[in-house]
C-alpha cells in the first residue's frame, strides 16, 4: 500500500471521473481524496495532490451542454458564471473567469502533479501512468494496465478513451468566438497549463 493520502482536483466536467477511475483501477492507494475537489479556494489539501485541467473552451462547451443548454451558447460565454459546484456559490464574471481563478489557484501549489484532460484521451492514458508510477513510486496492483471502463459517465457516456472526454467544441463555438476568448484569458496561465504545446504531465515548482 502506498504511505500517502492522494488528493484529486479539477473543475466540474474536466474529467475528474475519469481520472479518479485511472488511479483507483491502477494503483494501491491509501486512500484518494475527492470530497471537495470541485472547489478552487480549498484552503489546503495533504498528501500528494494532482490536479486535471481541460481547455477552456471545451470545458465551457461541455459543463454549457451539460447543465446550461438552454442557454444560447454565445450568451452564456459571455454572462456571469456561478460556481455550483463549490462549497461556496460564488459569482464570477465569466465561465472563464471561473476557469482562470480555479486553475491559478492549484497551479501555486509547490509539488502539484497537473495533468491536462487531453492527454489522457484513448491509450494515452497509458504514457500518464507510467509516467505517474515512476515520479511518485507508487505500487501497481494490476499486471495490465486498465484505461478503460463498462461503466456508464454520468451523463450515460462510456468511459473508454476519447468517448468519454472528447467534446466536438468547435461545431458551435465561432472562430471570432475563439479569438475572443482566448484573448480574454492569461495568456501566462495558458503557458503554464501547457496548451497549445506537446508536453508531459508537469510538476508544480
């Protein structure tokens, strides 16, 4: 059994699930800690913690198809966002401002693991957790390693690669919109969550 608690974070439809199933399948664990994970100003965490981010235009469009689809999409890109899934409710100005305020908050943390929701589409979640095992030493419990599931999402999706965490975002969202909301966000924020760019799982330092 690994010494450590593992503490797992990540805004709502950014594929937390699907990560919890990962290191629940793969690895003995203590214990994964995932009460309060929705929340962006926890005030502390222990244990080794990780932390899952989307794109945020794809988290936009999936947590607006989700809960929000009778909302015109170019109206609730730009409306007042609350985060319900928060302990506490709190009002921010835009869904992304949501998205900046959460992810610059764990990305501060000293010794977070990130891992972007797009890499662990199809058998790339196979490249994290190899990566994972050896960073953070943890005991694998089965021979193979196990990426996908019968069991049903939420929202009756199946969670089996890119089925599961693939939204098709840019049927909806305009190119003006993109350059709109892309130019909105901290361009330094978007650097340091690796989009954009080929990379690795990182830690925060």
């Amino acid at each position: 059994m690994n010494p450590y608690i593992i503490s797992l974070h990540g805004l709502p439809r950014s594929g937390t699930n699907y990560l919890q199933f990962l290191l629940e399948q793969n690895f003995a664990i203590e214990r994964l800690k995932i009460a309060g994970k929705h929340c962006p100003y926890q005030p502390k965490s222990y244990g080794k913690m990780i932390f899952i981010s989307k794109h945020p235009i794809a988290w936009a469009y999936s947590i607006w198809n989700f809960r929000h689809g009778k909302k015109l999409w170019s109206e609730f890109i730009g409306q007042p966002y609350v985060s319900e899934y928060s302990i506490a409710h709190m009002m921010f100005a835009t869904p992304f401002h949501y998205w900046m305020a959460f992810n610059h908050h764990w990305l501060k943390f000293t010794g977070a693991v990130h891992v972007r929701h797009e890499e662990l589409e199809g058998e790339n979640a196979v490249s994290f957790l190899e990566w994972l095992q050896k960073e953070w030493r943890l005991v694998k419990k089965v021979e193979e390693w196990v990426w996908t599931s019968d069991r049903m999402g939420k929202n009756g999706s199946p969670m089996i690669g890119h089925k599961y965490i693939t939204r098709p975002w840019r049927k909806i969202c305009t190119e003006a919109e993109e350059r709109l909301i892309m130019a909105s966000i901290d361009f330094k924020l978007l650097e340091a969550l690796g989009y954009g760019e080929k990379r690795v799982p990182t830690i925060s330092s």
